[in-house]
C-alpha cells in the first residue's frame, strides 16, 4: 500500500502542470516583487527584466502561444515574447549571475 502511494506521488510530480501564474509568482518572489508590478504596463528596467524572464520561461515550458503569453502577462504582443525570450537566452551565456537566477528559477518552478 505504501508502495503504492510513493508511486502515485512520484507521478503527481512528474506530471506538474507549469502555468504562467506560476511562473510569475516564482520570478517575483526571486525578484522580491509584486506580482502586479510584473503585470503593469511599464518600460522601468526593475519590471521589464523580471516581465522578461517570465517570457523565457512562458517560451520554455510552452504554456500557451507567443500571442497568449503576452497577452496573459502584462497584455503585450508576440514580438516582444519572442524578442524577450532571445534576450534573457542570450543573456544566460554571457552573465554568470544571470544563469544562476535562471537555475534557481527553474528549479523552484519545477518543485
């Protein structure tokens, strides 16, 4: 029976549906931010940065189309999904830091 139960949990965690209000709510607490500042619409690099690291994980996980990303986090457009996205992965290869925040976001994503 305990058997059994392990074997259910494991695939409950395997079977983890990442949504983009997840994933909005694990950058904004790795930020320390509101989770509306991510939503506003606003061009302050203390928003746009973590908005776009939203992108790149929205991209990553496949959540939705490029236009229902955008429009599900702060009603922007596919162009700017796809150009935040090419952003953040470029980022990722130059900016130790940048790749750690991404590792960490990711793991407490995926828990």
């Amino acid at each position: 029976c305990v058997k059994i139960v392990d074997q259910l949990i494991k695939e409950e965690e395997e079977n983890k549906v990442i949504t983009i209000d997840l994933i909005i709510n694990v950058v904004a607490s790795h930020y320390k931010i509101p989770v509306e500042k991510i939503q506003i619409k606003t061009n302050k690099r203390a928003t746009v940065f973590p908005r776009q690291i939203c992108y790149y994980f929205a991209v990553k996980y496949k959540t939705g189309t490029l236009d229902e990303i955008g429009r599900s986090i702060a009603n922007r457009d596919h162009t700017t999904v796809i150009y935040a996205s090419k952003a953040i992965a470029n980022l990722r290869l130059v900016d130790k830091k940048i790749a750690r925040d991404l590792s960490d976001i990711q793991t407490k994503t995926e828990r």
